[in-house]
C-alpha cells in the first residue's frame, strides 16, 4: 500500500511535468495537422462546433447548430423555453472525445428529456501544447458568450435556463463564456477545472464566482507535485466540494486501475483522479434517490475528525447537479466522503466519545473499530480513525462512513485491537499480522472506560446516544470489546439537570 502511494505519487509528478511542459515530439501530439492555417476567411466558428445531441449514441452524428443562422435551430428542433445545457470538454490528448462525455451527454439526456444539450467541440484548439490550450480557452469561451448572446437576444431564450458544465480546461471556457455574455447564465459547474496556469492567478482569468448566478465547483485530483497540481486546489465557486479531501479518491490507487477489468495503463491512474469528477456528476445526474451530502468545513483534516456534519444554515448541500443554489458565498469549502464505484454516495456519522484512562494507559494508543448494526444491515468492521492520539480523559470525536445505509442505527460495538505503547508508529502499522504472537507474549493490564456514545447522522441530521447494553460492563481492555445500544434520542446527557436544581 505504502509501496503504491509512492509510486503514484511519482507518476503524478511526471503527469504534471508533461502538463505544464508540454509533450516531447515523439509523443500523440501533431500541431501540424491540427493548426488551421490563420487565413483571411477564417472564423474561430469554424473551429468550434455546437453539436445539438439527439442521440444518446456519440457515433450517430448530432445536429450542428450554426451561430446566427436560425435555420439551423429548427432543423435541429432546438426548443427556447426547455433548459439549454452546453458539455464543455477540455485539454485532449487523443484529439477525440474521451469516453465520460458519452455517459455524460446520455445521463444528462434522460435526467432533462426535454433540454436542449449541446456538445461545444473545440477539439482541435485542444489538441494542442497544452500552454496553447490554455491560450484558447479565452477565444472558445468568447465564441460560447457570442452564441448565448444571439440566442438571448434573438430568439428569447432566458438567460437563467443556461447551464454550462466544463470539465478540466472546458471548465475555465465556461469561466470565459460566463464573463463575456450579455447579462449572467444560471449556472456553471466546474469539474475538476484545470489547475496549471490557473491557480492563483485573478478571478478574470479563470473560472470564479461572478461568472454565473450559481457557481458550483467539484475538486477531485488537487495532489500536488513539483508545485502544481493538475485540478485547481483553491475554492472558485460559489460551493467548492472536495470529495475524499479532494485528494485521494478511493478505487484510483495503482493496484485497482491496473488490475480493473478494462485493464489499466499509467495514464489511466492519472485520469481515474481526475475524471472522477465527471462520474461523480453523471452519479447525480441518474440516481436522483439516492444523493450525496457534502458538509462545509474549514479544512480536510477537520471534516476527517467527523467535527462538519452541520446542516444549519446552508452548511450541506447536495452534490452534484442537484445542488441547491444558495447565496453567494465565497471560498465555501466542503467535503463528503464516498464509495469507490457508483453509486458513489454513503452515510457519514459523527461519534463522540469519553475515553477514561482506567489501568496503565498513559501510553496507550489504542486502535478501535467499531461495528454498527441498523434496521436494514450491519456494517463491517470499521476502523476508528483518529488523525491524532486517542485523548485519554478526554472526549474523542471521530468520524465513520458506511458504503450501505444500514437503516436506523440500532447498535454499536466498540473494539479494541492491541496496545502499542513503546513499539511506535513501524510497529503500529504491521501489528495487525502479529497481534496473536503480541498479546501472547506481552500481557498488558491496561484499561480504558467507554460510557456512552453519542452519534449524529449526517444525511438524516438525527442524534442519539448510546449506553453500554450492560452498565456494568463499560471497561475495556486490548482485544475486547463493548456493545452499546440506544438509549436516548439526542445528546443530552441530563435531560432533567434544571429539575435536578430546584
Ligand atoms: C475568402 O472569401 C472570398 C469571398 O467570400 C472567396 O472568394 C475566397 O476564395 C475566400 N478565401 C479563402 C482562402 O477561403
Ligand atoms: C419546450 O420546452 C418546454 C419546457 O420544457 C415544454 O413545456 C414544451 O413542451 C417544449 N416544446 C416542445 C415542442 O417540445
Ligand atoms: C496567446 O495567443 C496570442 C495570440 O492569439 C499570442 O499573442 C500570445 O502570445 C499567446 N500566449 C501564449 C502564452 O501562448
Ligand atoms: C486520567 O485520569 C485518571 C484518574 O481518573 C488518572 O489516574 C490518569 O493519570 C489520567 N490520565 C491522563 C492521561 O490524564
Ligand atoms: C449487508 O452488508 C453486507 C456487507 O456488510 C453486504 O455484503 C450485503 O449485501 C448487505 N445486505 C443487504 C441486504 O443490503
């Protein structure tokens, strides 16, 4: 494991030095073939094509929609009053379209059978050095603007009803398009915008929050190496949603792309990060029951303390293409954690719980799990991550992600692993194989007390607290374990501590 996060990491960096260089010669790149001569007649139209979808299948052929020839809106039975929803690719390699924008066009066909869903192809501005690319992204975006311009002025269509959906570089054309056309679209959303030669640079460059009534931006590979990463790690939207940190998203490691089914490559690895944003989305687009929260916070590691699962005042939103719009507020970061593989979402409880230092525990740093069991289901095994120690005497909040919604929560059982007092962290992280040999060997004494736990759901926002099931037993020592039930709905612990007073 550790042995692959180093080479992935490693890759990235090449990845990201490809990026920001550009190809070497001997690579899939040929400008030659793809730089239209600058002549007289020509436009930057005829470089950017608006392919109207009629068919869920990429190989039929769509409708070409022609900017200032409204014949060619009735041709392709493009409808003012519906939802006009513009596909923005990005950066190409291939010169083609990479295989999400056939799921993304169909999910987004069947979730709005009645919008108009345009492709804007720009694949041979994309195709490029990638500096180039960048470069085109003012002019794409500037034609984009031109389009909605004539469609708003003459032929009605409201502004409000336009949703542009960029994807890595195609998200910052959006950014363009949002700032050059007459008045504001309704929306944009950025998946994944690119991060080399946008980061940090003014809001007019880039994607930002001005460039449309709701901006709502997905973070999915915002790792960084040799000073840049390859998804733009700064909040520039309105909500900025960093699933699983934003990082590190799970079914990307190296053994998972290389041993899936498709048979992965490198470059694979590097999309999977990526490109997650784009499943993520199509994930909303079709299963509308089943949606993912995300809950603003500060910073990663709080939100891995389980500390943001607040819904107050506009705190979660779902994610995805059905987030609710809110007030503008900028620089709002938020994180939800989610499955490997759609459907993507899960259910994220806070725990919190006072651990008493009973026996010998000074040292300790116990290593928990706990296993949940609800109406429907029953967890695993769940390791308690605490990204510090274990507080002794103190309360511990901690958060738990369950793929399945195991319905109500009923039970929870609290174990201990082992004690690794004086072995340290290398001892820590292979104690598992040798924990029978371990406790065989070195009997320990120590104990800790676990009274109750208190838990708050995110998705549903309920709160309960558990008991021991017998209050006699709340002790635990290495290699046990507790089970707590329901004993209370909400956290107070002394409902009646007023009476108790008077
Ligand atoms: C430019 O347009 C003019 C008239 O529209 C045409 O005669 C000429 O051949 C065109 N030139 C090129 C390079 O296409
Ligand atoms: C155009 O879209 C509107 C709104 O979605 C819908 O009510 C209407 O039936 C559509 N018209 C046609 C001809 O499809
Ligand atoms: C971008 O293109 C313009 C002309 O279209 C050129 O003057 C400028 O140097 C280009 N910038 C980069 C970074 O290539
Ligand atoms: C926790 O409290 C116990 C007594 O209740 C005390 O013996 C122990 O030293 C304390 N441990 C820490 C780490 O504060
Ligand atoms: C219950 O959860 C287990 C994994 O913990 C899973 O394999 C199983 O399919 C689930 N059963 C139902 C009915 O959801």
């Amino acid at each position: 494991m550790k042995n692959n996060t180093l080479l992935l990491w490693s890759f990235s960096l090449c990845a990201v030095a490809f990026f920001v260089s550009g190809a070497e010669e001997n690579t899939v790149f040929k400008d030659e073939e793809f730089k239209v001569p600058h002549g007289e007649n020509e436009t930057v139209h005829d470089r950017i094509t608006y392919n109207m979808r009629k068919s869920l299948d990429l190989d039929v052929d769509g409708c070409i929609l022609v900017p200032g020839e409204k014949r060619s809106l009735l041709d392709c039975g493009f409808n003012v009053t519906a939802k006009t929803i513009f596909i923005i690719h990005g950066w190409t390699m291939s010169g083609m379209f990479e295989s999400w924008m056939r799921k993304l066009v169909a999910a987004m066909m069947q979730r709005e059978p009645e919008a108009n869903v345009v492709i804007v192809e720009w694949l041979p501005m994309a195709h490029q050095l990638y500096p180039d690319a960048v470069n085109h992204t003012h002019q794409v975006g500037l034609s984009v603007a031109t389009t909605i311009n004539w469609l708003q002025e003459e032929q009605q269509m409201p502004l409000q009803n336009v949703h542009l959906i960029g994807y890595s570089l195609g998200a910052h054309v959006a950014g363009y398009a949002g700032t050059f056309v007459r008045g504001s679209v309704g929306r944009i959303t950025g998946l994944d915008p690119a991060g080399p030669m946008f980061e940090g640079v003014g809001d007019e460059k880039r994607l930002s929050s001005d460039d449309a009534d709701f901006v709502d931006v997905l973070h999915t590979y915002t790792r960084e190496a040799l000073g840049v990463s390859i998804g733009i790690q700064q909040p520039i939207g309105d909500i900025d949603i960093y699933p699983n940190g934003g990082d590190v998203q799970p079914g990307c490691d190296l053994t998972s792309v290389l041993t899936s089914a498709a048979g992965g490559n490198f470059m694979d690895v590097m999309k999977c990060e990526h490109e997650r944003a784009v499943h993520l989305f199509v994930d909303s687009l079709i299963s509308k029951e089943h949606t993912s929260f995300a809950y603003q916070c500060t910073d990663s590691e709080r939100f891995k303390k389980g500390i943001c699962l607040s819904c107050r005042k506009n705190r979660c939103n779902q994610m995805g293409y059905n987030a609710k719009k809110t007030r503008k507020r900028r620089n709002s970061k938020m994180y939800l954690k989610t499955r490997a593989d759609t459907p993507f979402g899960g259910i994220h409880y806070q725990m919190k719980m006072h651990v008493f230092n009973r026996k010998q525990a000074d040292n300790a740093d116990p290593t928990f799990y706990v296993k949940l069991y609800g109406a429907h289901n029953d967890s695993q095994d769940l390791h308690v991550d605490i990204p510090n120690k274990v507080g002794l005497n103190l309360t511990n909040t901690f958060l738990v992600f369950t793929e399945d919604d195991i319905g109500d929560l009923l039970k929870i059982r609290l174990s201990w692993e082992g004690a690794s007092e004086s072995f340290g962290s290398f001892w820590k992280n292979i104690k598992k194989n040798f924990w029978d040999w371990k406790s065989s060997s070195k009997p320990t004494n120590q104990m800790l007390e676990v009274r109750r736990i208190r838990v708050k759901c995110g998705e549903t926002q309920k709160k309960f607290t558990f008991c021991a099931q017998d209050p006699s037993l709340t002790e635990i020592t290495p290699g046990q374990g507790i089970t707590y039930v329901k004993c209370r709905d909400g956290w107070e612990v002394k409902p009646s501590k007023k009476r108790l007073h008077i």
